[in-house]
C-alpha cells in the first residue's frame, strides 16, 4: 500500500480537499456555536433544534447527491463525460423539489416542527424566530451541494472547498456583526445568526453556478441534459431511492434521539450540540477517507477493474478504522481543553463530557460504519443493502434504546448515550461480513 503512488495520489487528491471543507465547516460552526452559546444554554438550543429541519433536508439532499454521485464517478472512471450530466440534471430537479417542501413547512408551520423535537415552550418561541429566516436558505443550498458532490466525484474537491470556505468565512462574519451588534449593525441575538446564514448560502450558490460555467467544467448542465431518459431513470431511481430512503430514516432516527434529550432537559440538547461541533472537527479526515472512498471504488469499477476495486476498498477500510481510534484517544486526553471556550451552565458541561467519553470509545467503529456504507458499499452500487443495514441499526436498536432509558426508565443521561451508540457495534460487525463478501461490487456503466 505505502508503495502505491497512484492510490496515494488519488486518495490525497480527493479526500484532504473534502477533509479541509469539513474541519473549516466545523470549526466555523463552533465558533458560531461558541458565539450563540454567550446568550445562554435557551439559544443555544433554540439554534439547535431550529437547525433540526435542516439536517433533515440535508440528509435528503445527501442521499440524492451521494447516490447520483456513484454513477457520476463510474461514467468518469468510464470517461463518459456526456452520460454523467444526466444523473447530475435529475439530481438538481429533485434536491430543489425536495428543499422547497421543507421551506414551505418550516416557514408555515415553525412552532408545530419544533415542537417534534421538544415541549419547553421558549425553546420553541425562539427557535421559530430562527427557522422563519433561515428556512429561505434551503433550496439554494440543494443545488449548492449537487454541483459540489458532482465536483467530487469528477476529481474536482478543491474547488467546493474554495467556495464554502469562502461562503463560511461571511456567514461567521455576519454571525459576529449581527448577534452581537458589531460594525455599526444592531445586535439580533438568534435572529442576526439565521440572517448569516441566508446571505453565505446566497452567495455560495451564485459562486458555484459562475464558476462552473465561466470554466466550462463538464458538470455544466444543458437543457437537453434534463431530457427525460426513461430506461436511465428507472436504473437511476432504483439505485438512488435506497440512499435517500438510507439517509432520511437515519436523520429521523437521530430526530428522534434529539426529541428525546429535548425532553429531558435544555441542558442535554445544548450538550449534544456542542459536542456534536467538536467530534465533526476531529472526524474530517475521516469523512474526507469516506467521501474519498466512494469516487476511488467507484471510479475504478467504471474502469472495469475489479481486483482494483477491492485492493483500493481493503485499504480504504484499514485507513479509516485506524483514524477512527486515534482521534477517540484525542477525545479522551482533551475532553477539559475542547470544552473550555463554552460558557453554558455547569450540568450541561458535566452532559457534554459524557457525550464525549461515550463517542470516544465508538470512534472506531463509528468511522469504520462511515467510510464502509457511504464510502466503499455505496461507491460500490450496492445502495439498498446499505438502506437496510442503516434503517434496521437504527429503528431495531438505537431508538428504542434511546427512548427506553431516557424516557420510559428515566436512567441517567450517561446511559442514554451508551444507548445513542450502541447500534454502532452492531451495525459495525454485519457491515464488516458484507464488505468481506465482495457482494457488493456492482457495475452500472459497462
């Protein structure tokens, strides 16, 4: 493996591009984070149960790229530059389709989605204000994220990576300027932090739709490239409806979760939502392996090289469970010094440094799950095994024991979060017998 430049080169191409996009994207959300959280353990919550929505849409959207994204890299590993513009075409149509409905939802009905997530009533009042104004930024960010998933998946990482990190920088700016009433803005609390957040999404959106055409990149879409093909959309829809099927049961499932600490206290949510913050920082290598994953497997399956296809997957695999222990060990060590820029109460920091001696120990199988399923399963076509597998681990185990500990037996929150990670080892073990099967090689091109 040390020996082989050519996947070296490739791997490095591709996933520290998507990594820096990750660990930019995470900090910078801690930093926001870090800002709501001086108003006080209400809006830090309110911002994350508002954003609940959001990562609901994203995970759809998600699951529409990433399931495009593997015929995209097969017709880029085939060099059928033609043919990988209509999966990219439907994938724009629906991630728009799909992002309206939730904008429509979210700006109707504000109080009844945030009410799924929890009862406090000024949790809900506030969070509504944030969700009004922020929900206008959905649709932009579903074509955002398609055209950057397509970038990706034709070896083109750096250039999303550009453009958000430039998006990211304003919204963090704007975040500085109207929470807190800096530069001559007036301060608007949660407000101001939703008001950044539309106007980075704006402009990330019109960067990527001038730069993709001023280049003339092949991921630029032509009207014929819309042009309904009802023999490619029925191999399309059969492969991609089992990813958004995937991704949208398992962000319920984590809804679920979030309803249930929204529940037990304010205290909790804000702890999950710092600490969610700091594991997405020190997991970016690893989601940019995963990310990686699946254009490299799939890439080569384009290529009709199936030996190719398994050596890459082998050592995709070993990479990022050892990644996987190492930052669970970094967790463990600074669990004190990560938490210490956060000025939220003294039992929603006790809450948070249990969330983080519980992940730190999944870490492992955590980042093997990811780069396994999205990466190298998915990569490999093999999409509704990856449904199945993901829909049962979660719905069969986490949430019931989610909700039997923390509500129904009232248990102590340390034990909720065992419970939040326990589908992890199991989902780890029946993943693993997959992947060594090979069953999961699929050629959709050739």
């Amino acid at each position: 493996m040390l020996k082989d430049r050519e996947f070296f080169s490739l791997l490095i191409k591709v996933a520290t591009p998507i990594a820096l996009q990750n660990l930019l994207m995470s900090f910078l959300n801690m930093v926001d984070t870090v800002m709501i959280g001086s108003l006080g353990d209400l809006s830090v919550a309110a911002v994350g149960l508002g954003n609940q929505v959001f990562f609901i849409l994203s995970l759809v959207v998600f699951g529409i790229a990433s399931g495009t994204s593997v015929f995209v890299a097969q017709f880029f590993g085939k060099r059928d530059y033609d043919s990988l513009k209509k999966p990219i075409a439907y994938s724009v149509v629906m991630c728009v389709v799909v992002s309206v409905v939730f904008n429509v939802l979210a700006l109707l009905f504000p109080e009844n989605c945030l009410a799924l997530f929890t009862n406090d009533p000024e949790v809900i009042a506030l969070g509504a204000d944030y969700l009004k104004i922020a929900a206008f930024c959905y649709p932009m960010f579903g074509i955002s994220f398609c055209f950057a998933v397509a970038l990706r998946s034709t070896e083109k990482a750096h250039v999303p990576l550009i453009i958000t990190a430039a998006a990211l920088v304003v919204n963090t700016v704007l975040n500085y300027c109207l929470i807190f009433g800096k530069l001559g803005f007036a301060p608007l609390g949660v407000k101001g932090a939703a008001i950044a957040t539309l106007v980075a999404r704006f402009t990330e959106v019109i960067v990527f739709i001038v730069y993709i055409y001023a280049k003339k990149n092949i991921v630029a879409l032509k009207p014929k490239d819309f042009k309904l093909d009802k023999h490619f959309l029925r191999k399309y829809i059969l492969k991609v409806l089992p990813v958004i099927g995937n991704e949208t049961m398992w962000g319920l499932g984590i809804s679920v979760y979030n309803a249930v600490f929204g529940r037990i206290g304010r205290e909790v949510v804000a702890a999950n939502q710092i600490v969610k913050n700091i594991e997405q920082i020190l997991t970016s290598l690893c989601i940019g392996v995963g990310s990686a994953a699946a254009v490299m497997v799939g890439k080569k399956i384009g290529e009709g090289d199936k030996t190719g296809t398994w050596i890459y997957s082998k050592r995709l695999v070993l990479i990022s469970t050892g990644l996987g222990a190492v930052v669970g060990v970094v967790l463990i060590l600074l669990s004190n010094v990560v938490l210490m820029p956060y000025k939220i109460s003294p039992l929603a920091m006790t809450y948070a440094w249990q969330f983080l001696l519980v992940i730190s120990i999944a870490m492992p199988f955590k980042m093997f799950n990811y780069v396994n399923i999205v990466g190298v399963l998915r990569g490999g076509g093999d999409t509704l095994y990856c449904f199945v597998l993901d829909m049962c681990a979660v719905w069969f185990i986490g949430v019931p024991a989610v909700y039997l500990t923390g509500l129904w037996l009232g248990l102590p929150v340390i034990f909720v979060i065992i419970a939040l990670n326990s589908e992890e080892v199991l989902k780890g073990i029946v993943g693993f017998k997959r992947y060594k099967s090979k069953k999961w090689i699929h050629d959709l091109v050739n």
